[in-house]
C-alpha cells in the first residue's frame, strides 16, 4: 500500500512503515508494541537488515517515523528484494513524496 502524504494521504494500518531511502535501499520501521509480531514476520520472510545496520530503537523527536507515527519504533534498512516481499504480502504501508 503506497501513500502521499503531499496529497493529503495516511498510510492504511498495517505492520510496517517503508520509504525509499537510497539505491536500493528501503527504511523499515514498526511500533515497538508490535515488535515480536514484526521480527517473526521477518524471520518467517528471512528478511535481515541491509549489510552493515542493525535494527535499533527511535523515540518520537529523534526519528522521523517515530515522530510520525506518534510512539516508539524499530527500524532498519533493507533490501529492495526484501521491500517486495513486504509489498507482495501488502504488511507495509509505504510513504512515497511527490518531489
């Protein structure tokens, strides 16, 4: 599910946040209430973060999509063969910009 928040959209519920971020890369995030539904998503797929990241923990004020979301999340990047899976399965709600 994509959505543009420049047209006035918000993203459906779903388990995932995702944005383009660069190349190939995606930035992934869920709520940290949902974080043992979102790993075992993750390990069902055998999705893992991209090459040299980790998952870690954003707050609202120091993450945009904790921020946004309005709670705590986890985040990480991942691959754009990973972002498909997600997409395929319709778990993520991906934040697209218009520029």
């Amino acid at each position: 599910m994509q959505y543009y928040p420049e047209d006035n959209q918000a993203p459906a519920a779903r388990l995932f946040h995702s944005q383009h971020n660069f190349r190939d890369t995606y930035s992934l995030s869920w709520p940290v209430a949902r974080d043992a539904e979102a790993r075992t998503k993750l390990a069902s797929l055998r999705i893992r973060p991209a090459a040299r990241t980790t998952i870690t923990r954003g707050e609202p004020g120091e993450w945009s999509d904790a921020t946004r979301l309005g709670e705590p999340v986890f985040h990480c990047l991942i691959s754009g063969h990973a972002h498909s899976k997600l997409t395929d399965l319709d778990v993520t709600a991906q934040r697209v910009l218009l520029d």
